[in-house]
C-alpha cells in the first residue's frame, strides 16, 4: 500500500531533551570520538566552549525518537519492515553542548515514488532553551516495494 501523501507538510508534537553529561560521554564512546571537548567540560571551556561539547552525531538519537513518532502515524500507512534508513543529513548553527535543552518538531517535507520505492523525508528544526535553532536535521526512509513502478 503507497504511503499517505497528503500528509506531506504534516507537523507533529515535538519532543524535548535535555544534553546531559553522561549521555554525552555515552554517545562518544559508542562512536569512538575521543576528542577531550566531548570528554571533558574543562577542555571543552579551555577551547572556547561554554561546557562539553556533544558529538556532531549526538542530534541522531532526538531525530530517531522523532522519525518513529513519524512513522507510528496510522494515517501515514507506513509498514516499518519495508524501511530502509536511505539518508542523514544535519546543518549545525552552533555546537551542542551539556546543559542544552532541546526540542524537535517533526515535519514530513515529502512523500516521493521512484519505481518501486518510496521516500518519506522527515525535517526537523532542533531548538534551544531560548528557542534558537541549533541544529536542523533531515532524515530519509526509504519504504520498499510501496511505490507502485516497476522495479
């Protein structure tokens, strides 16, 4: 069954989190980033930064929880074991840092086929506390076998 894609321009409740240190240290040991700025608040602050930094990645795990609420939308029509994680792509204002509290609001920004695959593209602007955007995220589903063409 194709996707929904009237539902393009959709936005969703957003979903909040705070940056806290020990997700951080987490985050960077999962991905083998041992940079001190994402280590340790005094290198960070030595190196010009307000506090620890967070990886460039770390926005991932909001972009997910935010992707899911996404594609658990009943009117969207998604079968999720038809997906395939097709693309990432972030623009960083400034870096993310422990201590930030940050919010998403997802947004489907397109439903396109392409011969047998869909691509269902879910936005998000990540802001701060003050309501700054940190970080805009764009993440990419590709639903297989759903768009209709010939493969």
């Amino acid at each position: 069954m194709p996707l929904n894609q009237a539902l393009t321009g959709k936005e969703y409740p957003p979903l909040t989190m705070e940056v806290d240190r020990d997700s951080v240290v987490r985050f960077a040991e999962a991905i083998g980033e041992d940079g001190a700025v994402f280590r340790d608040a005094d290198a960070a602050r030595a190196a010009g930064f307000p506090e620890q930094l967070a990886p460039p990645t770390f926005p991932t795990r909001m972009q997910i929880a935010v992707s899911a609420a996404v594609a658990a939308d009943p009117e969207l029509g998604l079968d999720y074991t038809r997906v395939v994680h097709g693309e990432q792509a972030y623009e960083w204002l400034r870096p993310v840092h422990v201590g930030d509290v940050l919010t998403a609001a997802p947004r489907i920004a397109d439903i396109r086929a392409r011969g047998p695959l869909e691509f269902l593209v879910v936005e998000s602007d990540i802001r701060d506390a003050a309501g700054e955007v940190v970080v805009r995220a764009r993440t990419t589903l590709l639903s297989r076998g759903t768009g209709g063409g010939a493969s």
